[in-house]
C-alpha cells in the first residue's frame, strides 16, 4: 500500500488527527483499512492504490443513495453553472426551503448550513431564546450533537470548556421517562430545551417520543429532535413520521442532499421567526453563513427529494437492512454465537454488537471481526445501507461474513491478541489519545 502509506503520512502532518472528521480517523479503523480513500461510485470505493471495497460507512451515513449517483449530481453541477453563490436568496434556495416546508408537516421555516453541529446549536440558541431559561437536556445515550462547548462540555473529550458552560448541559436517559420527569422537576422552570434522537441504537418503547413531547408542553421545554441520521433513512419524511411524533424544532443533515453538505433547521413558525426580520421583537442572530445556501448542495438536495419519492428509496434500504440483518444472525448462530455477535436497533440502521469472552461489547473483538471483512474487500466501521446495496452486495458480505465469523470464532476460543495485526480500534470519544 504504497500510495496509502504516503498519503496517509502527509494526512497527519497537515491535518490534525490526519481527518476533518474524528470517526474517520486512523485509530476508529483495524490497521488493514484503506488510510485515504480517491474515489467512490455506487456503494463501491476505492482507496489510492487502487483497491476496491464495498462500503458500508458510506461518508459517515451522508450517502444514501449512492455516491455520485448521476441524477443528483447532475443537479448540482446546474446550479455551479448557474453561479454556485449569489449576492441575495437564490431562486435554488427559496425552492429548497419551500420543498423542506411542504414535506414535513411540522416544519413551517427551515434555515440551512453546511454541517449539522450548525444547526443543532441553532436549535439550542432558539430554544433559549424563546424561552428565557438557560439549561438544555440532552440524551446521554446519543452519541454526538455538535462539536460546539453546550455539547462537546458534557463528554470525556471536553478539553478547552469552561466549567461554568459544562455546567449548563444536562443528561436524561432515552427510553426512560423517570428520567425525564426527574431531572424536569429538579431543575423546574430552569430547562430550555429538550435534544435527542428520535433512534439511535434502540428504538422508543412504550411511546417514550410520545411522552417526552408531553412533558416538554407541560413544563414549557422546546422538544427538539435531532434527525441527523434518522431523517431520509427511517422514512422520506423522517423517524418523526415513522414513530408519529411532532417536535417543535428538528435539525437534519447526512443523506438529505446523498452526500452534498447542506444541513437543516426547521420547526414552528413561533419559534423559527425568532431568527427573522418581525417588527417589535428582539433579534436573535441565528445562523448567517456565507456557504449555508450554496446552491449545488440545495439543487442536489431538492433532486434527492425527487429520487427518493419516484425510487421509493427508504423502502428499498429497509428490506436490504433486513436481508443483511438476518444473514447475520444466521451466520452467527450457525456457529453458536447469537449470544456474543448480534444486531441491535431499526433495520434500516442496524448496530452490529461483537461481544468479548464477557459477553460485552469489544473493542478487541471487534477489530478482529472488522479486519476479516476488510481482507476480502468490506469497509464496515458500521452499517448504513444505501439504494444501491443490492442483493449483489448484501449476499457477497455474507459470504465473507462467514469466512470473519470463523476467524472471531477462533479469537474468543484463544488469545484475541493473536489474531489483532495492528492496532486495536479506539472510540473516538475517549480522554486521551
């Protein structure tokens, strides 16, 4: 891996952490995993030496469709011939924000950026705007909302963050309504806003959306629900349609434009207003970015919109989610380790959980698991099915699944340490490097 060495090695001299992004970085992957990726096409692809994987990282879930899938990067390409930038509101950017309004029911005003930490930070400025209460409760099962201190604060990586802004975040448990409630009445009449995913890793039970979006109205806390990942994979509309919930501001990012940078704050007219130009109130300096309306992003996320109603793209990513969910588990239990290797969460997302000796999740177990994979040509950090994982695909990973399942087999049964070639993989929220 020559290229791979070489350009790996100018990543880190010239970026810190070698990646813009902490989950791609070297130590989050199994020493064998490609160190800089050239190019990917479909759900293919393919680092600087030329070798090929099937991908199921796809850009940090970004790509759900495909990448560079004509139609939508046909869409961008029109809008960087139509200038790309404008010196007032694009005619892209008045259709984008029209086409968000008119597919989310709950969503009367819509404000895009670039990237989700934005306008989840948006979200919470509104939030406390609107209400005149400072704290903010987020759920700590949630792995990650936004880089700025309000959330980084409340991690082990909160290097460089004042006490007094840790201080201001809150933690509740998801699927846990005490927990709510609880922290609710401790800091009653203090909590400005609510955040969480509708589903992570587990889904809501015994209405648990439901029910916090009660509480939220009875102690007047805004109930934001962060979509990043969910929305344009759980259902065109979002995890809030599939679960039949209505928050009062919702944030959305990853596959809404298949890979292009464009995320999304929307909500109530009340609340969003907050940002705008109505005589009489206080002006709230929400998001104003040079590049959040970048017309390639909006025209391929209005395109996305269009494939996904006419391909009935979350349909198919449920069923390949569920043909390779089910592989796995057949997988595992043809060698007894239903108990040690499973998937957890919606099919369409599922979280693959490859257990040590303990029955614990492993990071050293993991790896081994992960770097079979990698051998035969799967990158699977995690799995984000895409509309074009075809049966091809999803039957091939099992293939090679078998032949990793047999090599984990042989870990738990003997030194894990002997079968580790490289580095043991490292999750990216951790106190020091």
């Amino acid at each position: 891996m020559n290229k791979n060495s070489e350009y790996g090695k100018k990543a880190h001299r010239f970026i810190p952490a070698g990646a813009h992004t902490y989950s791609r970085t070297d130590e989050v992957f199994p020493e064998n995993a490609p160190k800089v990726i050239e190019k990917s096409k479909g759900v293919y692809t393919w680092d600087v030496d030329g070798n090929q994987y099937i991908d199921y990282g796809m850009a940090c879930r970004s790509v759900t469709v495909g990448y560079n899938y004509e139609r939508i990067s046909n869409a961008a390409i029109r809008q960087i011939q139509n200038g790309n930038t404008a010196t007032k509101a694009s005619k892209i950017e008045v259709e984008a924000a029209e086409a968000m309004c008119n597919l989310f029911p709950w969503v009367d005003m819509v404000k895009f950026a670039k990237n989700g930490s934005t306008v989840t930070s948006a979200a919470v400025k509104l939030a406390r705007a609107y209400t005149g209460k400072k704290y903010i409760a987020r759920c700590r099962e949630h792995a990650f909302f936004s880089y700025d201190d309000w959330f980084i604060g409340s991690t082990v990586m909160n290097a460089g963050i004042p006490q007094e802004i840790k201080d201001l975040t809150l933690q509740f448990s998801f699927n846990d309504i005490n927990s709510v409630k609880t922290l609710f009445e401790q800091y009653k009449g203090e909590i400005a806003a609510l955040i969480m995913e509708p589903c992570d890793t587990e889904e809501p039970i015994h209405n648990f959306l439901q029910e916090v979006q009660k509480l939220c109205t009875e102690y007047g806390v805004v109930y934001i629900l962060d979509e990043m990942i969910t929305g344009f994979r759980w259902d065109l509309q979002g995890a809030c349609k599939y679960y039949n919930v209505e928050p009062d501001l919702v944030t959305f990012g990853k596959g809404m434009a298949n890979g292009f940078s464009v995320a999304a704050l929307g909500g109530k007219r009340e609340i969003m207003d907050l940002g705008g130009l109505t005589p009489g109130k206080e002006r709230v300096f929400l998001i104003s970015t040079t590049h959040g309306a970048e017309m390639s992003s909006l025209g391929a996320l209005v395109e996305t919109i269009n494939v996904y109603k006419e391909l009935n793209v979350t349909a198919h990513i449920w069923d390949m989610g569920k043909r390779l969910v089910n592989g796995l588990n057949t997988i595992a239990k043809e060698y007894s380790l239903q108990d040690y290797f499973y998937i957890e969460g919606a099919a369409c997302s599922p979280n693959l959980v490859i257990c040590g000796k303990d029955k614990k999740a492993s990071f050293e177990y993991r790896t081994v698991f992960l770097q079979e994979m990698i051998k035969e040509g799967i990158l699977m950090p995690y799995i984000a099915i895409a509309y074009e994982h075809t049966e091809k695909e999803i039957d091939r990973t099992l293939e090679v699944a078998r032949k990793a399942m047999k090599v984990y087999d042989d870990a738990l049964n003997g030194d894990v340490n002997q079968f580790i070639e490289g580095n043991i993989i490292k999750p990216v929220f951790r106190k020091y490097n």
